[in-house]
C-alpha cells in the first residue's frame, strides 16, 4: 500500500509518513476522522507507536503485583485504539500471573487462550490487562458465520477509488496490537484456518494484495472461548464447536474460574455501598451455591472415596443455568435502579435472572434462594433485624 494519501477535508493537503511525523500525537489522531484507508495506514504505522518505556509492574498493576518485583516495557504513548477498562474490575491472582508472564516474554513460541464458564471474565481480564499495558486491541467477535476476510482485509469504495482496507487482525499484527479472538470455538473452520499462521506469529500472505505481513514486534494474539477448544461435553454451549487440533495446539491454555467469594464480595461493596452487608453476603452465598450446583455431576465423578465426595459438601439441587459474576453485578446494579430500600430484591433478581429460568431449572434455584435468604428475599433490603445489625 502506498504511503501517500490526500486528505479529503483539505484537499490541497498530502499526508505522507513524513508529514506525519511531524504532527503531533492529537493531530495524528485527528487524521483517522477522515475514514480513509490510506492514511489509517499511514497513522497507525507511524513509529511513534512502536517507542516503549520501562516501568515497575508494581506500579502499573498495584495491588496485585508487590511493588520493585518485575520492570516490564510498555508502549510509551497512548494510542487511539487502546480501550478503558471497568475501573472496578478485580483480577484472579493467578489468572493475572500467567499472562504476565506469556505477554511479557522475550519470545511467544504460543498463542494464549483463555476459557472458561460463561461470565468468569475471560475478555475482560485481558481488556483490563491491555488497558494497564497501554496496548492497543483489536476485539473480534467471532460467530460461525464470519468470512476470513473480516481477518485479512478486503477492497472498499472511497472517493471513488478502491483501496484495501486491513481486517482486524491483519491490523494488529502488522503495526503491533493485542488481537483478541472473541468467543473463539463459534468460528467456521473456513474463517479459522485463515489464522494458523498469525497464532503461530509467522509471516502472513493477504489474499487479495499478495502483501506478506511480518508480525510486529508488539503483536499479541489472544483467543476466549467458554471450551478450552474441545466441545462442548455440558449441553449449556450449544454453539461452541470442537477446533481443529493443528489450531489448538498453537495455544497455552489459561483456565479461569469465577473469582472467589471475597473478590465478589468487595466488586459489590465497592460499586454498590448502598447495599447492606448482609444482603450481600447472601448474594454471593447464592451465587456460590448455583455454581457448586451446576458442578456437582463433575464433581462428584471426580470424588475418588465416599469421604472426599462427603467433603466436597454438594447442594441437594442440580442445575443447568450458570449463575456468573456478571449475573451477579447487574443484579446488584438493578437492585439499585430499581430501589435498593423499596423494591423486593426478587424483582430485580427475576428481572437479571429468574425470568429466564428454564422449568426443569426453576424450582432448584428457588429452592437455593430459599434456603439462603427465607422471607427477605420477598422484601426490600434491611427488612428484617438481621439484615439492619448487617449492615
């Protein structure tokens, strides 16, 4: 692709990759308003980009890595397709060391994958994660119907020429992104063999153009999925496909699990002070008990003796609905929308989750929420005596 481009605002005015880097970070930005593949070319190639800076990873990732433990290099200046993160998020300790450990390795023999139950926070721990890093991303929603040139790129009309556009990860691995693979085991494996080489962070050849993209330096290729690539063996993702082997196996797995009862405890503590502690204690209680629910076949084929089944301490109820943390948030969010002190908490609980419900499921979860909260749950927040010295 030529570097050249003419600004169709100020038609008397070439952009070049020398004049642009002589304007400053905001007018370079500035320039991607004019929606003109050429001169996103020409703006997201520029090096400026590319400059990275040596921070203390304590700094940038407090509280959760110790302070003076790791310096890690980050890009220097903030660039116009990194993504603000939800500033409440907490990450899983362990989650948030291996992909440290993987983005910020002197080489990636492997891509990442992360997997795990509907709502464990796959995506975004990586948004989260990219954002700290001020790396740019590029997030692709894959469904089963995507063609691969949503990855490479293809021919568009503007201003009555035709020039090739770059797809999303064409983009990202040729001026350094984090490619994030949403969803990834609903993809065709039309679409999906079209992205063995760029997980595996060889040159790629376009299709159409012939271009061979080398992988930039900074280029990540990262992929979510509820399966770790193997079907679905639960019935819950229907959609979720088995991946082709030779594509799996450009990719370290990194499971993740809903956070622990403390983390959740404290992302609605934090968002929704207006909720008493007791309320919320019982929310996460909830929450805990669904999913223990919904693993307890797993579990108890798991269980090697009598005693270990005993310890694992199952609920009587069996389920097939995931009760996840975003579940659990958007709950407490309409339980303030809708009157934390003069509405039911059943209402905003059936508006989030019980209507939905399917009727083999129903009466488990009903049971689960009676047995947690009894006659509160017909109420609002702080009914009872209990529920006030809980707050």
């Amino acid at each position: 692709m030529t570097n050249t481009a003419t600004a169709t605002a100020q038609p008397t005015q070439v952009i070049t990759a020398e004049t642009a880097r002589q304007m400053s970070n905001e007018q370079l930005v500035k320039l991607l308003d004019l929606k003109n593949p050429m001169i996103e070319d020409i703006v997201y190639g520029d090096p400026r980009w590319s400059e990275m800076e040596e921070v203390d990873a304590g700094e940038i990732f407090e509280p959760h890595v110790p302070k003076g433990m790791l310096k890690i290099a980050r890009p220097k200046h903030r660039h116009p397709n990194c993504i603000d993160s939800n500033p409440t998020y907490i990450p899983q300790r362990e989650v948030l060391r291996s992909v440290l450990a993987w983005w910020c390795a002197s080489s990636r023999k492997l891509s990442m994958f992360m997997f795990g139950e509907t709502g464990t926070g796959k995506t975004e721990m990586l948004l989260w994660f990219a954002d700290r890093m001020n790396w740019p991303v590029s997030l692709t929603a894959v469904n089963e119907s995507m063609r691969p040139e949503k990855s490479q790129g293809s021919y568009v009309l503007f201003n009555g020429k035709t020039p090739f556009r770059y797809g999303s990860v064409a983009k990202a691995m040729k001026y350094g992104w984090c490619q994030i693979m949403d969803e990834c085991d609903k993809g065709s494996g039309d679409f999906l063999s079209k992205l063995h080489t760029p997980a595996e962070y060889k040159p790629w050849q376009l299709d159409d153009t012939g271009e061979i993209i080398k992988p930039h330096a900074n280029f990540r290729f990262c992929a979510t999925a509820n399966t770790n690539g193997g079907g679905d063996t639960t019935g819950r993702y229907h959609t979720s496909q088995r991946l082709d082997e030779a594509f799996r196996r450009r990719f370290a797995f990194v499971k993740c699990d809903y956070p622990s009862a403390a983390i959740e405890d404290a992302l609605i503590a934090t968002s929704y002070p207006e909720i008493s502690k007791l309320t919320r204690r019982k929310m996460v209680k909830l929450a805990t008990e669904m999913r223990m629910a919904l693993r307890a076949p797993q579990l108890e084929a798991q269980a090697t003796s009598p005693e270990a089944l005993n310890n694992l301490q199952l609920p009587d109820e069996r389920l097939s609905c995931a009760f996840s943390t975003r579940v659990l948030v958007a709950w407490a969010d309409y339980m303030k929308v809708f009157g934390v002190k003069t509405v039911p908490l059943k209402e905003s609980f059936d508006f989030v989750f019980g209507n939905s419900l399917d009727e083999e499921d129903e009466p488990a979860v009903y049971s689960i929420v009676q047995r947690i909260f009894g006659e509160s749950f017909n109420h609002v927040d702080g009914w009872s005596d209990g529920s006030t010295s809980g707050k």
